[in-house]
C-alpha cells in the first residue's frame, strides 16, 4: 500500500520530462541540481519556522522537481554514479530535518497551538524519516531490498507541501497539526515495514555471515552492479 499511486508518479515524470531536456541541453551537472534543490528546501524550513506556512508549502512543492530531475538528468547524460547517489541522499537528510526542524521552531513559539505535544511529534516524525532511509540503505548493505512502506519520500514531500500550500493555518493549525501527526505515524509505520521486510529476508534468503566493525558497510561482491543515482531517489 502506497499513499501516491503509480499513475500519479508517471504523470509527474511526464509533466517534467521538458524541463529535464532543457537541462540536459544546457549541460547542467546533477550534483549542481541537487544542491540547489537542497538549498531551495532549507529555505522552506525557514518560512514555516518563520510562520509562513501557506508560502513554505507553495516553495516546497515547486522545490520538489529538484528531486526527481537530478535523478533524470543523471540517467539522460549517464552521469550516474556511486558518488550522485551518496550525494543526493545525504542532502535529502539534511532537508528534511531542515524542514521538520522548521516546523518543529513553529510550533515552540505558539503556545497556543499544543507547542510541548507538537514539538515532540516533530521530532518524532523527524526520527521517523531518518528511519526509513537508514533501515533500506541497511537493508541493501545486507543485500536485500526493503522498498517497501506506505510512506516514502515522494509521500512525504507531498505531505509537507501541498496541505500547507492550500490551506496553511486554517481551520484554527488543526489541518497541520493533523497532517503532521500523520506523517509521523506513517514514517514509524514504514520503518517497521522494513525491519519486517528485513527479517523475513534473512529467514527465506539464507546469506553468508556479515560482521560489521564501527558500522562499515560490506563491500561490494566483485561485478556486481553500482548502485545508480535514479535508483536511490524514492528513498
């Protein structure tokens, strides 16, 4: 169960497919699209820690191209990469606590609106989304797939985007506080979806033994396939 259908995700890569060929005829690099997309993100997180909560989400749904171009741009000029893809996800952590972060200053300077109970949903629902993106990069190092949960990014970005964008503080902050509530319960959700996947992996799919020192992960077998930038995005 996902909370975006497949159709609507095929519709959105149609819908940018123009602007990924005129990148790619500019030559712009990947890495240089995900920067500024990261950048353009943070600056969400101030607006909604700054109260702008109807601007933060019109910003973040627009920003949220960035996150599926680097990816098509890097498939398109194969300049896909171990590196990209490294790259990509660690700024995709660093824009989403901005983000959550944001929300969570938000809610701290309103008294008013449940500040001590929302404030701490924040962070969980921050705990949350490093989760689901440790417990598959985990899984992977492990050789076994765990895309699978009702929340990943794209979920997410939708989450935090377009309620904001439409309604803001309406309703007296009811509609984000519940949207919020729902992200974390849903990221909670997906990251024990994972470690379930994780454990019926290892008990059907009987792997060689793994130690792992300081939390290094395994090498790479021999000809095996690198991991591709387009395939990391998801989360």
């Amino acid at each position: 169960m996902k909370l975006l259908p497949d159709w609507l995700k095929a519709g959105y890569l149609r819908l940018i497919d123009p602007v990924a060929a005129w990148l790619v005829r500019l030559d712009v690099h990947p890495n240089t699209i995900t920067t500024v997309g990261t950048l353009c993100t943070m600056c969400c997180g101030v607006l909604y820690g700054l109260g702008h909560i109807r601007l933060g989400g019109w910003l973040l749904g627009v920003t949220a191209l960035f996150d599926v171009l680097d990816g098509e741009v890097a498939r398109r000029t194969e300049r896909s990469s171990v590196f990209g893809a490294f790259y990509d996800s660690t700024l995709d952590r660093i824009a989403d606590g901005v983000v959550l972060g944001g929300l969570a200053v938000f809610f701290a300077m309103r008294p008013e609106w449940w500040s001590v109970p929302m404030v701490g949903t924040c962070v969980l629902a921050l705990i949350g989304s490093f989760l689901t993106s440790y417990t598959r990069a985990r899984a992977e190092g492990l050789g076994i797939d765990a895309r699978v949960g009702i929340l990943q990014r794209p979920e997410r970005v939708v989450l935090l985007s377009a309620p904001q964008a439409f309604f803001g503080l309406a309703f007296h902050g009811l509609v984000l506080i519940a949207i919020i509530v729902l992200l974390t319960v849903t990221a909670w959700i997906t990251a024990a979806q994972r470690v379930r996947a994780v454990h019926r992996g290892l008990q059907t799919e009987p792997a060689e033994p793994v130690r792992v020192l300081h939390d290094t992960p395994r090498a790479r077998p021999s000809g095996a396939r690198s991991p591709q930038r387009f395939i990391a995005k998801g989360e």
